[in-house]
C-alpha cells in the first residue's frame, strides 16, 4: 500500500499531470467559470466548467491520468490521498496572472472514482459596481438609502448561486469604511475590501454564525454582514443588533421577497421587533444575458407572445466570443419591499403571506416575474432563462 501511495504522489507530481491541472485551472478563470468539475465516469474523467450557471463539457484526459490528476488537486488541498472512500473538503491558493485567486474543493467519492468541485474564489477580481447589476433605479435608490443608514436590518433572499453576496458587497462598497467599523462574518470569505474587518467561519474551531456574531458585538462595530441567517440564534442576534444601533446586512433561503417575512417569524423572531428593525427586503435571481455580438431577432412562441405581448424576440446564435453558447454574461431579476413608516404601521395586520402581498400590489409592486419580462422585451435575455428561474403556480 505505501508503495501504491508513494507511485501514486511521483505520478502526481510529473511534469505532464502538474502542467495538465494548471491549464484546466487557467482556463476556468480564462472562461469566467465559477466551478470546475472533475467527474470520474465509467469512461473515463470528464472536466467540465460551470459559467453563467451552466455547466459545460471541456475536456477529457487520458484514462491513465485520471488518478494522478485527482491526486494533484488532492496535494495542492492538502488533503488525503490514501483515503479514496471518504467526504473530503480543502482549499489552495495560486498566483494568476498578478492576483491571488483562491479555490475551494470538495471530494466525494463515487461509483468510478473520486470527483472533485473546484470553487473558483477570485478576490482579486474586478467588483461589479451596484449599477451594474441589472436593478431597477428605485432599487438602486433605496440601495443608497440602506448604505446611508445607521441602523436597521436589509435581506437579500434567494437559492444558492443566485448572487446574494455579490449584491451585499457591491452594497458595503457604498459606505465609507474609513469612519465607519465594518465586520463581516462569512462561509466562507468571498471578496477583500479595504478597510473591513473579515471573519470566516470554522466550526472545527467553534467559530459559527452565533458565537461569531456574539463575539463581534463586543468590537464596537457600526456595520455588520453576517453571511446567512440560517437558525433562530443567528435571526435573534442580527435583528437585535439592527434595533440597538447597528446597520446589519444578511442573507436568506426563500423563494421571494414576501415569504421572507414569514421565515423571520418561523424563526422566532417577534412582530415587533420586525417593525422596529426592517428596512429592505430583495428577493433575486439570475438569468444569461443574450451574447450581444451574435443574437438575432425571430418570431416569439405562443406562450412568450402571449407573456410579453411581442410577436418578435431576440433569440441566442453563437459565436466564438460566447463559446457558442449564444449567452454572454448574467444578470439579476429582482424584487424588493421597502419598509417605509407607513407599511411599518399595517405590519402587524399583514403577517399572512396573501394579505402582504395583496397590499403590495395596491402600492405597485414590481415582482420577480414583471422584472424578468422588462429584461425580455429589451433584448436582454429570454424567456427560457426566466422560466428557468421562476416557478409560478
């Protein structure tokens, strides 16, 4: 066995398998990938990148390679190489192309061999500014509104991968961190801002969202952005640390804006400690842009003309510049509730979900699904991608 170990690390190490791993690596981030899968298949290993959320098919090694490629990104994660049947996670870090980029890997074994997800975590990549993002301009106002604001607690909500933390920092960059003591508490640490103060989680060394943030209260902060509020603990901490003078942003798992107060309240929190602590709820999802150098314009199906009312729409092609895949790039649908004085007051009347978002509606609310047809009647993107992000009964 410890010779099989020691063969396996020699293979591992060889010119060929060290150049082969750094080129998939250098691709995914030449390819603006966020993950990098390595699926070890009847037929082999198959590598593939996720961009824009979509996973695509780039490469397949030799089969001879596979385990010393595995074993590769093993090493570079300081992880076991000789326990091939167990859940494993690590991390590493290299220097591309004058930046530090991290990658965060998680080993699970199957049928035909380990396969490995590479987290592509690039902090020294250029910010997206808020503006940038695809919100409306009364969201980007009551944006600014938030970033100003001393106190108060401000959700983003949505599924995993729907760019919740992204918004959250394009946010922080809108508050001077100068003068102002701004921690975060993550898991895990996703971009660097100068001036912050960046905590990342490690349950192996007891450091969880609640003693995290208990920990941080006592460090005089003004601004806060706990990563997820996930338990009751965590919902009680934040929501009393936005009553008592601090700006708290954070995240949750719900489907959209209005069920995101009924989450709170499942959580324990109070009625009115909501009324005294809510300031911006933002539900988000995203969807592909249509590649701008190659989409055309055709005939809309039956259900999209009826959606949108347009018997033409811009539809995907392909080009080299979107790697064929007719979409280049993503950006946020969006919902928001912002909890003025007035809406504060009737609270308490509109716990049920129905009834919110009855009143909504009489004030004009903008849903997921009205945002989502403004961005296909423009040519941004089309009705496959907002299909494939809002069910709607």
């Amino acid at each position: 066995m410890d010779h099989e170990l020691q063969e396996l690390r020699r293979q591992s190490s060889d010119t060929p398998v060290v150049k082969f791993v750094n080129v998939i690596l250098k691709e995914a981030i030449d390819n603006r990938a966020s993950d990098i899968h390595l699926d070890c298949l009847e037929e082999g290993l198959c590598v593939r990148f996720r961009i824009d959320g979509v996973l695509f098919e780039k490469m397949k090694p030799p089969a001879e390679m596979q385990k010393a490629i595995i074993s590769r990104v093993k090493i570079l994660s300081s992880l076991d190489i000789g326990n091939t049947r167990v859940f494993q996670d690590g991390r590493f870090q290299m220097r591309m192309e004058e930046r530090q980029v991290d990658f965060r890997v998680s080993v699970v074994p199957g049928v035909y061999g380990e396969n490995i997800v590479i987290r592509i975590l690039d902090k020294g990549g250029r910010f997206i500014e808020l503006d940038k993002l695809g919100f409306s301009d009364s969201l980007l106002s009551v944006f600014q509104k938030t970033a100003a604001a001393s106190q108060g607690l401000s959700l983003v909500t949505g599924p995993t991968g729907s760019g919740k933390t992204s918004t959250l920092y394009a946010v922080l960059r809108l508050i001077n961190a100068k003068e102002k003591k701004v921690i975060t508490l993550e898991d895990p640490v996703e971009y660097k801002l100068p001036y912050l103060t960046q905590i990342q989680v490690d349950r192996k060394a007891d450091v969880d969202f609640g003693n995290g943030l208990r920990a941080i209260l006592r460090h005089d902060p003004d601004v806060l952005l706990v990563g997820e509020m996930r338990d009751e603990e965590t919902a009680h901490l934040g929501i009393g640390a936005a009553m008592t003078g601090h700006l708290v942003l954070s995240t949750l798992h719900t489907n959209d804006a209005v069920s995101s107060l009924s989450r709170l309240l499942s959580l324990g929190v109070k009625m009115e400690q909501l009324v005294s602590s809510l300031r911006l709820i933002v539900a988000q999802r995203l969807v592909r842009c249509l590649c701008p150098y190659c989409k055309k314009e055709g005939p809309a199906d039956a259900e999209t003309k009826e959606t949108t009312g347009l018997s033409k729409v811009f539809l995907p092609a392909g080009c080299p510049r979107c790697n064929h895949a007719g979409y280049l790039g993503r950006t946020a649908i969006s919902e928001h509730i912002w909890f003025d004085m007035e809406l504060k007051k009737k609270l308490p009347e509109l716990s049920d979900q129905q009834k919110l978002r009855s009143h909504l509606e009489t004030l004009g609310f903008h849903s997921l699904a009205m945002d989502g047809l403004e961005k296909v009647r423009s040519g941004l993107t089309t009705m496959t991608e907002i299909r494939k992000v809002i069910w709607e009964d």
